[in-house]
C-alpha cells in the first residue's frame, strides 16, 4: 500500500491507544484517513483488521470489528429515521 504511493502523501500511519482517564484530557478525533478505512467496505479496511490479526491482540482486531458494526448499525438507525420523517411531514 505505502509503495503506490506519490512521496508527498502522508503515510497511513498513526498511533492508537485507549485513554483510561478521559476526565484529564479529552481523546482526539481519528484521522481522516483511518475513519475511512474503518467504514468502507474495500480492500484497506480488510489489509487494516488483517495488520490487526497479525498483531496477535484479539482485542484490537475486535475493536475494529465492533467500531464498524456500530458505524453500520448507525447508518441504518439514521436511515430509518429520515424515512420516517419523510413520511411524518
């Protein structure tokens, strides 16, 4: 994925952790970059949860699992209710 890339784009890089102690300092927005791989149905998103599994943490590979489920079931929730707007006006 790096190699295709032009030498003056960003690399896909990034650093993801869980802050225990949110009332310290409040958690940054995820990149861009990485928001997007986490909720398209492509070929990154599957290259992200295999680099995941590769890692032989099962719970990092979960949590991508879960966050895309949740963006999924969204979407859905988000869909209904604009329908059911739609019909209500």
């Amino acid at each position: 994925m790096l190699l295709e890339q032009k030498t003056e784009e960003t690399p896909y890089i990034t650093s993801i952790y869980v802050q225990f102690n949110y009332a310290d300092k409040p958690t940054e927005a995820l990149p861009y970059w990485l928001a997007e791989m986490l909720i398209g149905p492509n070929l990154a998103y599957h290259m992200l949860l295999k680099a995941a599994n590769d890692l032989s943490n099962w719970g990092i590979y979960m949590d991508l699992i879960h966050y895309r489920n949740y963006d999924n079931e969204h979407r859905n929730l988000t869909s209904q209710h604009n329908i059911l707007s739609g019909q209500l006006q």
